[in-house]
C-alpha cells in the first residue's frame, strides 16, 4: 500500500513538474513573405579559344592568348579579374606529340562589371579562335544589405497578417514566441550559353554579346509564431 502510494504520488509530482514547463499560452503561426527585383552588377564570363587552321597556316593558342590579354588590358579589367578557368595543357601536350595536326584549346574566366567591356574585348580577338563563350555565374555586390532588407520586411509582413487576422476575431496580438527564417536567398543560374563564336568564312564578323543584365526576383519567407493576449 505504501508502494502504491508513492508511486501515486510521483506520478504526479512528474505531472505537475511537466505541466508546469508546458507553455500553455494561446499563439498563432504565420508565413511571412517579402520580394524584391535586383539587377546584379556582378558576372563572370568563360571564354574558350582554340586554334585553327588558316589555309596551311595554324593560329596557334599562344597568339590568341596574346590577343585576348592585350585586349582585357585594353578594356581596363583587372589582372586578378582574369583568370584561366580551364587548363588542358598536359593533354594539349600529348595530344600535339601524337598528332601534329592537333588544335590546342584553352577556357578562361573573366569577371566583369561592364557589359561594354565584355563587347569591347571580344571585338578585338580573332572570331575564328573564339569557341565559345559562356556565363558562368552572376552575383550582386549588395546582396547581404538586400537579405538583411528582405528579413526585416518578411518579419513586419508576418506581424502585420497576424494582426488583422486576429483582429477579425476579436482577439489581440503578443509578442512573437518563435521565429524561423528561410535563409535560402540565391541569384538563379544564368542560361548556359551566351555565345557560339563563327568558326567558318573568312569575312566572319567579329563575336558579339547578347547578354543583358536582367532583373531578377528575389523572395525571402519567415515563420512566426506570435502570443494571442487578451
């Protein structure tokens, strides 16, 4: 019998203790939401050279190389801003020593603030060593002022649907119980190939860009949980 009773009264003792860490207020979850066009100011551009036949002459990757150097000097981008972005030149090697005939091919990285400089430098380089050119990437040199922007707004847009809709029913709205935001802001990825540069006549023109810097929709959301006080 005694047993029996203190285990009864453990029991609720437990109960008690447990109730007692519940937090028993009324509350009210919402999603807020904010957006916000951006246009990034940021991108980085691959530019892929390779050699080719002039008649029975080769433009060989050293001089296109030299060219498009000289040209990214010209357009004023920096020397760190210039990178090469892809380097087969152990392949390009062995490949040469098993078949003189081999074009060598060689992928660079540029990273651009001005789309006319990216005009300017393409201009400039031989059309027919061009192979390609791609958008890598894009990116927005205020993007942590923008996510900060976009957290405080997504918070008062939460803290304004909780309110009118509490409202509609007759009840007040507390402080905010708990938060949880979606820190998952990312520029999408740009379209894969900006330009395919033209390989065949003589008379090509030279390789031209038509990459725009284009708004993009941003949209950050948070979780509340507000307190409904009487």
């Amino acid at each position: 019998m005694k047993k029996l009773m203190l285990l009864t009264t453990l029991c609720l003792f437990i109960q008690t203790g447990f109730a007692q860490n519940m937090d028993l207020r009324n509350r009210i979850e919402v999603t807020g939401n904010a957006t916000q066009e951006i246009t990034p100011d940021i991108i980085y551009v691959s530019i892929s050279l390779k050699e080719y036949m002039d008649g029975k002459n080769k433009v060989t990757i050293d001089q296109l190389e030299n060219q498009l150097e000289k040209a990214v000097n010209s357009a004023g981008v920096p020397k760190a801003d210039f990178t090469i972005n892809n380097v087969s030149a152990y392949n390009n090697t062995y490949q040469k020593k098993k078949n003189p005939d081999f074009l060598a091919a060689k992928q660079y990285r540029l990273k651009l603030q001005d789309l006319n400089r990216l005009n300017q430098i393409l201009a400039v380089v031989d059309a027919k060593g061009i192979q390609s050119t791609n958008v890598d990437s894009y990116d927005y040199s205020k993007m942590d002022a923008i996510k900060r922007d976009l957290k405080i707004k997504a918070l008062l847009n939460a803290r304004e649907k909780a309110g009118y809709m509490l409202t509609a029913v007759g009840e007040k709205l507390g402080h905010p119980i708990d938060i949880t935001e979606n820190d998952d802001i990312n520029l999408p990825a740009p379209r894969p190939v900006m330009y395919m540069a033209k390989m065949a006549t003589a008379d090509a023109a030279p390789a031209e860009s038509d990459i725009d810097f284009k708004t993009i929709k941003l949209n950050f959301t948070v979780r509340v949980i507000f307190e409904i006080v009487k």
